[in-house]
C-alpha cells in the first residue's frame, strides 16, 4: 500500500534524511580509514634509556656530594 503525500512534506523529509545518513556514513568510513592509518612507532633502544639513567643518577650523586662536603 502507497500513501501519497498531498503537500510534498514527506518526501523532502525522506530525502533530508537520505543525505544525512550518506554523509554519516562516510563520516565514519572517512574515521576507519583514519583508524587503520599506520603510526609510525616510537620504540626506544633499552641501551640509551639506561645509559640516560645512569648519567642522571650519576650527576645527581654529584650534587648531593656537593651540598654534603
């Protein structure tokens, strides 16, 4: 059964919500791209890390060695 809809109403209404679901979805099919996007890694090497603790550590030990003598 068709309903025909004398004052148009309902079809810009369908038609208003037909664009506003195209745009949604490619809204979110523009965000999964944007998701599956590769980051570039930012892994860190355990040896500078460390080697920048033990600098740290060691000018620390030399201002407190400092402020005791």
């Amino acid at each position: 059964m068709v309903c025909k809809d004398v004052s148009g109403k309902g079809v810009l209404m369908f038609e208003d919500a037909k664009k506003e679901y195209d745009q949604a979805i490619d809204r979110n099919n523009t965000l999964g791209e944007l998701a599956n996007q590769k980051v570039p890694s930012t892994t860190t090497n355990r040896h500078t890390v460390l080697s920048k603790l033990i600098v740290v550590g060691i000018i620390a030990i030399g201002i407190a060695l400092l402020i005791i003598l």
